[in-house]
C-alpha cells in the first residue's frame, strides 16, 4: 500500500489536529516544520497579562481529547498553551515534529511539492499541509517617531516578561480584545494606565469563575461528562451565530444586552467616549468581565485624541498634548490575511501564491486552491473562525484532509485540486451572502478583504460543518492519474 509522504507547516491548533486525525487513519509517516520551539501557536506566542480565551473552556478543545482539568470557565492564556502541549506529547507528534524549521518555500513539479526551509534543507513531500493559521505575524503601527521611545516598546504578541510593569506608567495603544485585556490585567498594577483608543468596542459582560474542587473532582472521576457542557456550548454558540449571519432576533437582543452593560459605566462623557457608532458584533465582539471595571478606576485613563507621534517621553496626541509614560504596548493585531505568507508557493504552470491572490485571498471549501495540486489549508480563506472556536473547523477540516489522503491511497489519483469553475462558483455565492451578515452593516475591521466584503463564511458554522464533513462533488475537482517520476 501506497503511503504518501505528508508535510505539515505549523503545530499550533490546526496543526496539532491535522497530525492527530493522520495518526487515527493510518498515516502515521508525516512531517510537521515549526519555525518556533514549541507547540501552541497563538496560544505560545501569546502571553501578555490577563491573556484569557472567550470561548468557554470545556468548548474551546478537541473532541478527541477532552480535557477534566480545566480550572475555570474561560481558560487563560498559558492554560491552554499546557493542553495544546499536553495533546502533542500524548499522542507521540514529537518524533515527527522539526522544530525551528520555518518553511521559506514550496514549488511544485512533476514529482510533488519541493519544500525548502530555513535550515537550508529541501525535501520533497506529495501533500503539502498549510496549518499556518491566520493570526501570527503582528501588525506594527505606522506612526512617527515610534522607534525614538525612550522605554521599552513591544508587541502584545511578543511580550517582553523581564519588563516590569508594577509601579510604571504603561500606555496600551488598541481597544480590541487584547487592548481590553490588558487594561484589565494591568490597572491597579501599574501606577497609571493611559489605553488610546481609536475605535470603541461593544463588550458582551460574562463571568469567569473558577470550577470547584468539587466539580473538578467529578471531571476526573467520569471524563465522559465534558462532552455534555460541549455540546450545550455547542448549541448556545449555533444560536448565537444565527446573528452573525442574519437580521433578527439575535442580533438585537445581543445589541440590548451590550448596550445595558454599558450603562454600568457611570460617567456620562465616559460612556460615551466608550460607545461605538456601529452594530454589536460588526467587529469581533470583545468578551469582558473587567474591562468597564477597570477602565473607570482613577489609576486608568481612555484617550480618544488621535495620536500624532511618539517622542522619547511618550505619546504625543493631535491636540499636542505630550502624554508621559515609562512603558508602551501595541495591541494593534495582526496581518489577518496573510495567511501562508511570507512562504513563496508556486503551484501548478508557474503560478505563484501571490499571483493567485492578488485581488486577495480566495480558496474553495477554505481549504483547497485551483492550481495548487496536493496543497491543503486548515482555517484557510473564508472559514468561520469569528468568534466559533478553531478547534472545531480544524477537526471538520482535517476530517476532510484525510478523506482525500484515503482515496489517494486507494490510488485513485495521483494529484487533486478544484476547478477553476467550482471555485469561482463558490466564491461568488459567498459575495452574494455576505449582505446579510452583521460584518457588512458599517464599521471597519480585519474581517474586510480588498472588496470591501468580509473574508469569512457567511452562513452558520453548522452549515460548513455539514458541508466540509460530506461527500466532495466530482464535478467540482480535476483528479490526475498519471505515475510522477521516480516513483
């Protein structure tokens, strides 16, 4: 029996899961490069105080490893880092894991993907896995003078832990959730916290408690239970997509629940520098248990004028206002559509990555790219991520992989990509849908492609988790069967 030689790029979530759901069909030969030294992805280069995950904890896991030890409700940061770790080790992926080997490049010929990496190597693979995820390479803000700050400055995504932010004055540039966060974690630590805000956020309130010794016990004692509070967050979060996608009742009762937490912000001019002039939901909504909190301490100030430049002191606002501060943090995000890149892929005729994005990216079923033979991608281009945990588009997606991995052995082709046809079909059925969605009713964020329209799925997660868990139609594939050389 035929076993196809497999490269995996990336061991974060996605990454993790691919390797696993390998494993349970019976390829057990693959390569996962990382170009960092461990596993965990977003959730290892992360690590910023009060790093906590919005996706309730027994929901935000794989189904093939439910885990009894989480300790509160939203797990923070370097807990799931331990489990993402955790799920690795247990099931042996170290023996195929390179770490410190990023993949610089990928070309394909007649004898499969060529795959070079930053050690210099190049090998050669039939399936090449894109398990990059979307959010890994930070956005940096454009403004004057910011390389002329006298103290530390550093990336949320890249935290500097040697730097101690007790006592100092720490300005956080970003009110998305990282911002939010932050602000959380840092008031009443740092002498002052100054939190320069571009665009308000609408706060969905939520309550983070800790599981019981009791409840934790029952976990340990019958695993089998954390499949109930997965399926009933399962279920909440079906209903609340049902907003993300279309008008209705959903949508306005979150609009009255974030509008009501507001209220809990008692100064009026405060609540109003803090009110968005766009629907909930519209940008990812932040989910907070502190932040209102936090920002109406006296230690905490919400700057609104736009920021001019930075000098070595601090944050020089348009109103010409220096505002001093010994600490600055970007919680400005990430290149969201990067995807791949900066790998320099070349498919099928020449044709390179670049090229075939240059309107933006564009995939079909997210995972598959005409012109790109044998290459996968997990939560690539157009899949519902939002705010849908990334655990369960990689199982459905790597369920999919594998699929395909399985016919391949059965030699039923040699090579597999989408028509040229299918995908501009299913791209333009998305545009049509992308109306109703909530991400198009006037706000900006990285949702937004070069169009103007969201690059997310724009119906349910369960309707693409019913789409990519079925049977693929033929007629939407070109299948090869030829014999590459030297095989």
């Amino acid at each position: 029996m035929n076993s196809p030689r497999i490269a995996i790029v990336g061991a974060g979530i996605s990454g993790i899961c691919m390797a696993v759901a390998l494993q349970r069909a019976g390829f057990p030969e693959f390569t996962i490069f990382e170009k960092a030294h461990d596993y965990g992805g977003t959730w290892r280069d992360n690590s910023y105080p009060g790093l906590v995950c919005d996706v309730p904890s027994r929901y935000y896991q794989f189904r093939f490893a439910m885990n009894p030890e989480w300790t509160q409700l939203y797990s923070a940061g370097p807990e799931i880092k331990d489990y993402l770790v955790g799920v690795a080790r247990e099931h042996g992926l170290d023996r195929n894991t390179r770490f410190g080997a990023e993949v610089t490049g990928a070309v394909f010929d007649d004898d499969g993907w060529q795959v070079t990496t930053s050690e210099g190597t190049t090998e050669r693979f039939d399936f090449v896995l894109c398990a990059t995820g979307f959010l890994h390479h930070p956005t940096r803000p454009d403004i004057p003078g910011l390389n002329e700050f006298d103290g530390p400055v550093m990336h949320s995504s890249r935290w500097r832990h040697e730097v101690e932010p007790r006592g100092k004055r720490v300005g956080v540039i970003g009110t998305g959730s990282t911002g939010t966060q932050l602000v959380g974690a840092l008031a009443g630590v740092a002498s002052e916290v100054l939190l320069f805000q571009r665009t308000p956020q609408w706060i969905l309130p939520t309550v983070n408690r800790p599981y019981t010794k009791a409840a934790k016990r029952l976990y340990q004692l019958a695993p089998a239970l954390g499949v109930v509070p997965y399926w009933f967050n399962r279920g909440a979060f079906a209903v609340f997509s049902q907003g993300l996608v279309h008008p209705g009742w959903v949508r306005k009762l979150i609009q009255w629940v974030v509008e009501r937490h507001l209220r809990s912000v008692e100064d009026p001019e405060l609540r109003r520098k803090l009110t968005p002039d766009y629907q909930a939901m519209c940008k990812r909504l932040v989910v907070s248990d502190r932040f209102y909190e936090a920002v109406q301490r006296p230690d905490v100030t919400l700057v609104t004028e736009h920021i001019d430049s930075v000098e070595g002191r601090g944050v020089v606002t348009a109103d010409g206002r220096l505002h001093e501060l010994d600490i600055l943090v970007l919680a400005t995000g990430f290149d969201s559509h990067a995807f791949m890149r900066p790998m320099a892929i070349t498919g099928a005729h020449g044709r390179t990555l670049d090229q075939a994005w240059a309107d933006g990216p564009r995939a079909f079923e997210g995972v598959m790219m005409p012109d790109f033979p044998n290459l996968f991608m997990l939560v690539g281009p157009h899949s519902p991520f939002a705010n849908h945990p990334l655990t369960a588009v990689a199982e459905a997606q790597s369920a999919r992989i594998v699929s395909w991995l399985r016919r391949w052995r059965a030699g039923e082709f040699t090579t597999i990509e989408p028509t040229h046809a299918a995908t501009d079909r299913y791209n333009a059925r998305m545009r049509a849908a992308a109306p109703s969605t909530v991400w198009t009713t006037g706000c900006t964020s990285w949702y937004l492609g070069k169009d103007g329209l969201p690059e997310l799925w724009p119906w349910t997660p369960g309707r693409y988790e019913k789409l990519i868990r079925g049977t693929p139609d033929p007629v939407d594939y070109h299948l090869k069967h030829s014999i590459p050389s030297g095989k």
